[in-house]
C-alpha cells in the first residue's frame, strides 16, 4: 500500500544539536528523552520515536544549552517524558535548572488523560524542586476529563505548577465547536488554560484526520464569538520542511483608508475603527 504523509513532518531532524535536543527557535529547545508513552496515538506527529528513539546525550544537550545563552526555555517531550521514574526525570531536570539563562521549563505530556495515577505525592514533589515549570497536557476530547485526571491535575497545580493544554484538532473526533467548547471550559473549571488547538501534522497514517484550515477558521470564529477568550486556545500548525509553527485566526480586517480601518467581528458585521 501507498504510503502517505512524512516520516518527520516538522523535519525536526535537521534541527537536531545533539542527540535528541532539537533547537528550531531562538529562546527555546526540545529535549526528547524517551520514545516510549502510555498511550501511543495515531495522529502523532512525533511516531518516528516509537520505533527509532535512539536515546539523547544529556550532558551534550547541558553543554550545548550552556553555550547558547539566548535559551530560556527548555521543553522536556519525548514520548512522555512521565514514562521515566522520579529519580530519571529528576537527573534530567536538575542539570538544566542550574543553568543561569534558563527561565523556566515545561514537560509536554499526555499523562492526564493516558496514565494520571503515575502522579502521585512523590512525583509531584520531585518535578516541583524545578519551578518555575509548566505542564503542558495533551487533552483531545471531555471524554478524556476523568476523576483520576482531574485530581492529579489539582494536585500538579496545587503544588505551584501551571497546567496548558494542547489539543490536536481530529476530523471525526473533535472538529466540531460545540465539543471543543465543552473541552475548553471544563478545562478552565479545573484550572488549565488552553493553550493550542493544532491543526494536524502530516505524518505518515495522518491524512484521515487532518481538517481543512478554513473549517478550522469557521469554529475559531464560532468559539471566539461564544466563550471567553481565556476559553480559547491558539490554533496553530506547522508549516512545511521545517518552517515553523503559525497562528491563524480568523481575518477580521476588510479594508483600510488612510487611518480608519473596517474591521468584521464574529458576527460577520462590520465596524470602522479610527487608529490614532
Ligand atoms: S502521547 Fe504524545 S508523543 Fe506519545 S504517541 Fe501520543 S501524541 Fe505522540
């Protein structure tokens, strides 16, 4: 059979400093440490790491981090990187927290909705000796928001550890606004802002799930218009070989005349702004 979509569809390959510390953009870096999750998705962008994890070179990635000192932010993924045990994740974090220059540090994980038992009191202990840092939850879908999920989210965010969410926007599954808006609320009730709803990367076994950006737009409109913008995510996508995340959201200016511009608001209705 064919194959269709990429094999690294963010070509994060060549952006590759040291093993497994990949460096796209300026302030920031991605340390995959491990291939393995807890649930292995379909639509993952990163499902070369599955089968082809070929480790990372911590005290390489230290070294490197050291030298560039415009990084601020180092973004531990994987995989999940909750797949690890205390004491590993621990050995990962506590070298990359002693670096003057970064600011602050954020785990990428689906472990909320896949395994939330793995956080319990130790592990929420362990990860919270490097704060300042952010969680950043995968979370598709409300059927995903169990009691279990829940509580270890409270305890994470109880602990002074701030909860993002990221969605990946799935046709057939969540590309709907009234389910992402049931989403997006609930995950504010608990305390977790949405951060990204993303368009689909096109991976190899992906093409099924993709969503066109303008049906994307229309439900950006739609939420814009009916919840409050903490509710509301970014959405997002990556362009091709390489070229980096983009936000899109829906056009809202018509025209411009010298210092007045047309705006349209999401209710199709347009409105003239006088800039100063
Ligand atoms: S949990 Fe994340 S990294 Fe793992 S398979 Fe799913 S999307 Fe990919």
């Amino acid at each position: 059979m064919k194959k269709t979509g990429f094999y690294d569809p963010l070509c994060e390959n060549k952006f590759e400093k040291r093993r497994g510390l990949i460096h796209r953009y300026p302030d920031r870096v991605v340390l995959t440490v491990t291939g393995r999750c807890f649930a292995y998705c379909r639509f993952c962008f990163r499902k070369k790491n599955w089968s082809g994890f070929n480790g990372f070179d911590l005290s390489g990635a230290v070294e490197y981090i050291k030298e560039n000192k415009n990084i601020q932010e180092v973004l531990i993924s994987g995989g999940d990187p909750f797949f690890l045990s205390d004491e590993q994740l621990g050995r990962i974090l506590a070298p990359i927290k002693a670096i003057d220059h970064v600011k602050f540090i954020r785990i990428g994980t689906r472990v909320l909705s896949s395994n939330p038992l793995r956080i319990d009191n130790n592990c929420v202990s362990a990860i919270a000796e490097y704060k300042p840092l952010w969680i950043a939850a995968h979370i598709n879908h409300t059927d995903e928001i169990t009691k279990e999920f829940v509580n270890s989210a409270s305890m994470i965010i109880d602990a002074g550890i701030p909860i993002v969410a990221q969605t990946v926007l799935l046709k057939g599954i969540n590309d709907n606004a009234d389910i992402l808006e049931r989403l997006f609320c609930k995950l504010v009730e608990i305390g977790i802002k949405p951060y990204y709803l993303f368009g689909c990367d096109y991976a190899q076994g992906n093409g099924h799930f993709r969503v066109p950006i303008e049906s994307a737009v229309k439900i950006i409109n739609k939420l814009r218009g009916s919840i409050s913008g903490l509710c509301v995510p970014n959405f997002s996508f990556d362009l091709p070989q390489g070229g980096g995340k983009i936000i899109v959201e829906p056009d809202r200016l018509r025209k411009r005349y010298k210092n007045r511009y047309v705006f349209v608001n999401f209710e199709g209705k347009e409105f003239d702004y006088d800039d100063v």
